[in-house]
C-alpha cells in the first residue's frame, strides 16, 4: 500500500468505532482471547532495539517447552526493518527473522506476542531519538507519528492474517509514559484496533495501561482486548541499584529487604501489593477483560533471598486471580539462565547457568498448575 493511499484510508477508521462492534462481530464466535491468562513463559530480547538484530534461537524454545511453559513476549524496535528518518520505507527481509520465530511457536506449541517495544514517535527508553513524539509534541506531529504506527501494524496485520491468534498476539505498544492525555492514548488505541481488525477480525490484541502500564485502563470491555500490566513495584527491590532507574523513583535507597519499608515509613508487604496492583483491576476483570503480565522481575543486585521471597509473593497473588506472566528475560539480569548473581549456587543446564530456585517457584505458581 503506498503511503498516499494508507493515509486516506486511515482517516476515516475511527468513524466506524469500534464501539460499534461492527468489526469485532464475530470476535467471541471461537475465542482464543479467554485462553490469555494461562499463558505464562519469558520475554525474548533478540531485536529489542537496532543493536539486538540476533535471529532468535529455536533452542530457547526447545528450553521453555521442556519446562512446561507457553508464552513468549517479544519487544521489538521498529529499527529493525525501517529507519526514523523514513518511517514508510519497510525492509521486508527483515521480517524472515520473525517469521521462523512464528514457525518456533507453532512447532513448540508456545504462543508468540509480538510487541512494539519501539513504535514510531515513542520508546520507553532512549525517547527523544525519535523524529517525533508521539505524546508530547505539536497535534499535526502527535498525529504523523500514529499515522506512522497504524502504517506498520497493518504491515503486521497483513503479513500474519492466517496465522491463528491460538499461536500470535499482537501488543500495541509498550509503556505509554505518566502525564499524558488520556483520551489521546484511548484514540491511539481505538484507531489501532480499527486498522488490525479491518484486515484480521479475530486476531487477540493486547494493550498496556496507562503509567508505564502500571495503572489499568478501564472502559476497554467493549473494545475485546487483554490488557497487560507489570511486575516491577516496589522499584526499590526490583530494580536496585539499576542505572536507568531515577533515585526519586525509588521507594528506598537502602538494600532492599521483603517485606520492605520505604524511607517514609509505608510497609511494602504482600497486603501492600494487592490493594496498589491487584485491586485496581478487579472493575476490568468484572467486565471479562483478561488481564496479563507482560514483565516482571527483580535485578541481580537484589539479594537472592530477598528476591524469591517477594517472588513468592507476588506470584501467588496473581495465581489467585488468574493471571498469566512473563518473565523480564529468560537469559539475562533478570532471568532464569546466566543471569549474574553473586549470591546464587548456579545448576548447569545445557551450557547455561541455571537459579533453579527461581524457575521451580515460577511453575509452583503457573497459572495452569
């Protein structure tokens, strides 16, 4: 589609709203969305950004089915198969890469959620090397850049229409920042659902709250959508001593301990994080909007110990109500294998350092156990 014609055809989608149902009518015929809270697995990082452009190893898939577990989510920087300073010019033999990932996923019988970690106009990280911003900017550049993402999802939507949503998810876009319009973001939303399900009816899509996808957005139920959160709070544990973490984030500069008091006296306890992270979803969850964890995971500088016990923790939690994870990775400062503690006795698996402490408490709490 050129991009003359993609732009006409564009401005029109959220005339026919998705309020109207008109595009989702068949969407709960056989729905594979239902199924979403029973995934569970790791996050793969092999094209995070233009410096991860590794193909992704079927060994990780051959790893995370022999464990008995479903899911990888997969963060991806639109640098792979475009440049910012031409956002309509796609590289398509970039996408030979994600397309054996998709053949993994079948063979292996793991789902593939494909996630725009980078999306024209925005990235949680490193964002103002974009051209323009697609939340703070002018409204004419704020709309060039959406136009830009609703262009590549249809790539997406087109090259995939087929592939069953049993095997590929789509989430629209990681992490949108604190301090924005909301009503901009839910028009972000509305007109990226419109674009995928006029080409794909019944492809699952998922999209993140609102505060770096910390806060829920709700009255999305009409909208058939799973809405990921996360699995980083308290900042202080799970991000200790993390560089890109700003010390007025963090609830406490001291080594963290579980349960864990903030410098203000708050205990940060198992209690503490169902009122603040599962309570608030419980209007969503009413409606039948299932509910997933997209990341979660605590840093190599917290202690081991520390660590598995708010893991424990958390993780009950979100057996309790049903909810799906993935963990921030699956090889590397927050993951299972090679992962770099200094507190760990490591199990040697398959050439990987293995914190089997970790992955057994994973399973005793995997939502299908």
């Amino acid at each position: 589609m050129k991009r003359r014609e993609f732009i006409k055809t564009t401005s029109g989608l959220l005339a026919g709203s998705i309020a109207s149902g008109n595009c989702v009518s068949t969407f709960f015929t056989q729905n594979p969305m239902k199924k979403y809270s029973q995934y569970y697995g790791f996050n793969l990082v092999e094209k995070i950004n233009n410096a991860h452009t590794k193909k992704f190893n079927e060994r990780d898939f051959e790893i995370i089915a022999d464990w008995k577990m479903n899911f990888v989510r997969i963060p991806l920087s639109y640098w792979n198969w475009a440049s910012k300073n031409n956002w309509y010019s796609i590289d398509e033999k970039a996408f030979d890469d994600i397309d054996e990932l998709i053949a993994f996923g079948k063979q292996y019988d793991i789902h593939i959620n494909l996630s725009f970690h980078r999306a024209p106009g925005y990235c949680v990280s490193f964002r103002k090397e974009e051209p323009m911003d697609l939340f703070h900017d002018t409204p004419e550049r704020m709309r060039k850049a959406l136009d830009a993402v609703i262009y590549h999802w249809t790539y997406f939507a087109e090259r995939y229409h087929g592939i069953s949503s049993e095997t590929l998810s789509f989430n629209l876009l990681n992490e949108p920042p604190s301090k924005i319009n909301e009503d901009w973001y839910r028009e972000i939303i509305d007109t990226l659902i419109s674009a995928i399900r006029k080409i794909d009816s019944q492809r699952v899509i998922v999209i993140d709250g609102l505060n770096y996808s910390r806060t829920p957005l709700l009255g999305i139920a009409h909208t058939n959508v799973v809405q990921s959160v996360r699995g980083y709070h308290p900042i202080a544990l799970t991000h200790f001593n993390a560089n890109w973490i700003q010390n007025s984030e963090r609830e406490t500069l001291r080594e963290p301990t579980w349960p864990l008091i903030s410098d203000t006296g708050e205990l940060w306890n198992k209690t503490k994080l169902r009122e603040k992270f599962i309570e608030p979803y419980i209007p969503l969850m009413n409606e039948g909007v299932p509910i997933h964890v997209g990341e979660w995971g605590c840093i190599n500088h917290t202690p081991h110990n520390v660590m598995l016990a708010w893991a424990r923790d958390i993780l009950s939690l979100w057996k309790d109500v049903g909810w799906g994870n993935a963990l921030w990775n699956l090889k590397g400062a927050f993951g299972v294998l090679d992962s770099n503690r200094n507190d760990v006795v490591y199990e040697n698996y398959k050439g990987y350092k293995l914190d089997r402490k970790l992955l057994e408490l994973m399973k005793e709490f995997a939502v299908n156990s």
